[in-house]
C-alpha cells in the first residue's frame, strides 16, 4: 500500500515524462543539422584553404618595405575559413584604423566563443534529460514487477532504455563537433592576430613618424 506522497510523486512523474521526451526529440533535431552545418562548415573550409594559404607565402616572401602592402592585400578578398573571412569581410574598411581594427578583433573572439560554448548546451543537456527519462519509468516498472505485470516492466524499460540512447547521442555528436569546432576556432583567432600584427605594427610606426 502506497502512502499518499508516494502516489503524487509518482504522478507529477508520469508528467514530466512528456516534456523530457519532447525536449530529447528536440535537441536530437537540433544535433543533427549542427552536424550537418558542421560537415558543410568543413566543405567550405577545405575550398577556401588554399587563398589563406597564398597570402601568408606572399607575406612571407615580401620585403620589409612591401609587407604593410601586402598585409593589406589580405582584405582584397573575404574567400577565407572561417572566422578569419568574417575579419577580411569586417575590416575591410577600417584597415587604415587599427583601434577600431582591434574592437573587430576581439569581437570576433567573442562571437568565435560562443560558437564553441553553445555545443555544451546539446554535451551537458543530453544525458541530464537521458538520465531523467531513464528514471521516470522506473517507478511504473516496480509497480508493474510488484503487480507482476510483465507487458508494463517490458514496456517501462524499453522507454527507460530508449531515453538514454537519445542523451547520449546528443551528447556525442555535440562533443564530436565541440571538439573539431574547438581546434578550428582557435585556428582561426590565431591567423587573426597574424594579419592584425602587422597592420598593428605598421600602424604604430606610421604614428610614430607623424609625430
């Protein structure tokens, strides 16, 4: 005989088993077109590769004389990976304004960050959900196993089960992206400071002569 608490827990239980399979469906949803601006993320990435790649050997290759030129040939196009074209794209007009040039460059690591962070929503929500869904119906089982119902301990589990398949597929294909998002971003901020230090730099000494 079940006490009267007992009986409301396991009531407002069976209620939210409703949200958190919605909430799982969801976020499963929203995994799987992260995933798939991920892989095209990647596409654009590998085509775009070879202009950065350009620009550093003809950085590389300038005499110090021509290196502000050519640093500032890097905003003749925005075909760049990433984050580094969002900067081409930005700071094309203000490549002779490096106060400015720097806000856009710290901008850019903001918004590069919270592309990253927003994985650790799917990373840590997954399995809390999955976790959720897995207990709720363990409360329906024991009573199915107390009453001998086998068709309700069967059924109860198989929900309990399934729930945590979903967590934890969320969690994996978010991490998995965490993890390929993490190395590109930091790639990015890093080929970002690159061109920023000479154009910087140049800036500096352009001011220095003025005065």
């Amino acid at each position: 005989m079940f006490s009267f608490n007992t009986e409301i827990l396991i009531i407002i239980s069976r209620i939210l088993i409703i949200p958190v399979f919605a909430m799982l469906f969801v976020l499963l949803i929203w995994a799987f077109l992260e995933l798939g601006g991920y892989a095209r993320e990647c596409i654009e990435r590998r085509r775009n590769k070879r202009n950065w790649t350009a620009f550093v050997e003809k950085l590389i290759a300038a005499k110090d004389e021509d290196t502000l030129q050519v640093a500032r040939s890097f905003f003749d196009r925005t075909e760049y990976p990433g984050f580094v074209s969002v900067f081409a794209a930005k700071g094309a007009h203000l490549v002779n304004d490096t106060e400015h040039l720097g806000k856009t460059v710290a901008d850019i690591e903001i918004e590069a960050s919270h592309g990253h962070q927003r994985m650790n929503l799917g990373i840590r929500l997954g399995p809390a959900l999955g976790l959720i869904g897995t207990l709720i119906p363990m409360g329906p089982a024991l009573l199915g196993l107390s009453a001998g119902n086998v068709a309700s301990i069967a059924g109860n589990l198989a929900a309990a089960f399934g729930t945590t398949i979903l967590g934890l597929g969320v969690s994996t294909i978010c991490y998995f992206i965490s993890i390929g998002r993490r190395h590109w971003y930091a790639k990015d901020l890093s080929d970002i400071e690159y061109v920023y230090h000479f154009l910087s730099k140049e800036g500096v000494h352009d001011a220095g002569q003025k005065d």
